[in-house]
C-alpha cells in the first residue's frame, strides 16, 4: 500500500492537505513504510480550493497522512478510495503511530 505524507522538507508531517506543495511517498507492506519518493506540487499561494493539484498528484496512494483536509479536500479523496488520517509530528512519528495502529487494528479480538 502506497501512503503519501504531507511534508514541507520530508522529515515533519506539517501541512494541510490542500497547501500541501510536497509529498513524501512510502511503501507500506504490513510491517514497515519504506520511502519511495519525493513529489512536488505546483500551489499558488494565497489561491484558495487548490485541493484538486495535491490529489491528482497522489490518485495512486491509497492513504494520505496531512495534519488537516478540509471539506472539498476530504470529499474528493473520498471519490478517489484514498483513505484520509489526520496527524502532526514527525514523518517517522506518524507513520510510527499508523503502523501500531494498523497491527492493533489486525490482532484478533
């Protein structure tokens, strides 16, 4: 699974969704991300509802760690099958954090 991190210099998970003007891209295969790649995203700044440039740019992830997507933003990731996990830190720490979730999420009840 393909999980992009919306990152302003690829080591703090720092920014909105829709301002969002780079990715770091991981490869999730149950146990670790392991980092793909690095895209960048032409935004204008100070142009609002820009959320459509991040999103075509990530259509291949399944999931989107941002600190926040807003309404449109949300909506249109929602269209697309990409899942959506709002969080702040590190890149490491919020990947870390998904992780431990994920295999709590799998362990039988």
């Amino acid at each position: 699974m393909k999980i992009a991190v919306a990152s302003s210099d690829g080591i703090n998970a720092d920014l909105h969704f829709g301002k969002a003007d780079h990715f770091s891209i991981y490869e999730f295969n149950e146990e670790k991300a392991i980092f793909v790649e690095r895209r960048n995203v032409s935004i204008t700044e100070g142009e609002k509802h820009q959320w459509k440039r991040p999103l075509d740019i990530i259509e291949d992830c399944e999931m989107v760690i941002c600190v926040q997507a807003g309404m449109n933003g949300k909506f249109g990731l929602e269209q697309k099958g990409i899942k959506l996990v709002e969080d702040e830190g590190t890149v490491e720490e919020v990947l870390d954090r998904y992780i431990k979730h994920y295999n709590f999420m799998k362990k039988p009840i």
